[in-house]
C-alpha cells in the first residue's frame, strides 16, 4: 500500500508491531489527538484505551503514562504508528481490525466495545477537520480571492 506522497506502507511491519507491543499510540497527520492502546495490566490498572492529547516528545509520552498509570513501569514495546491516511484506509488496510483484536485478547468484553467507541470518535473529529478546512474556521487560504 502506498501514501497519498508515494511512500510505500509497511503493513506487515505494523501489523507485527501491534501484536507485539505493550503500549501502542496511533497519530494521523490531519488530526492533533492521539489514540492511547495501553494493554498492560496490574494490581489497580486494567487495559486502557483512549484519545490522548498530542505530545512533543516521546519522554512526555511517558510523563504521561506514569500519571495515568502510576502502579505501572515503564512499558517493554512502545509504539508510535503515524497514518498518513484517512480514517478509512486504516480500516480498509485491515490495520484497524488488528487493533481490535489485539484490545480484545486483553479485554475480551470491552475491547471491542471501547475501540468502536474511539473509532467513532475519531471519525467526528475527521468530519470536523474537514469542515473546518472548508470553511476557513482554522485554517488559512494561501491565496485571497482575485489574486493571479
């Protein structure tokens, strides 16, 4: 699969990411909020997933983890996948099912649930984007009608 920039996509490579990681973050271009699949559990914590606010640096990540998760270490395999696709061609790719089943063998009764929850989300914010580029809400043309 390739980007809208011509870059071939590595699908095999995330795929194996996801299962294999313990905490996966998930970034698209177009929108600030991240996606949060923590599937570490311990004394206090259950698996967690959630839409979390961008961050600059991976050691903030972190910061983060450890005041939403203070029983729990630092994670073994940190993940961060940028998409630089739409929300439908993760689903399309089959990237997102694997996301889900991956949140489901931690969480079998939830997980699901929980994911088809944020990728609803995740689509209200997509639409919002889009209309707000369309209409100039939070976004700047770089050229003024009439110029030439």
């Amino acid at each position: 699969m390739r980007s809208e920039d011509g870059l071939r996509l590595d699908l095999d490579g995330a795929r194996d990411a996801i299962a294999r990681c313990d905490v996966l973050v998930l970034g698209f271009r177009h929108l600030a909020p991240r996606v949060l699949f923590d599937t570490r559990t311990g004394s206090a914590s259950r698996p967690l997933f959630r839409i979390v606010p961008p961050v600059n640096t991976p050691r903030e990540r972190f910061a983060q983890l450890r005041r939403l998760r203070p029983d729990l270490g630092e994670p073994q395999r940190f993940v961060f996948i940028q998409w630089p696709l739409g929300l439908d061609s993760l689903v399309e790719s089959g990237l997102w099912g694997k996301i889900v089943d991956r949140c489901r063998a931690v969480e079998p009764e939830r997980g699901p649930a929980e994911c088809d929850g944020l990728l609803e989300r995740l689509t209200q914010l997509d639409r919002k984007e889009v209309q707000e580029a369309i209409a100039g809400e939070s976004y700047r043309t770089q050229w003024r009608r009439g110029d030439r």
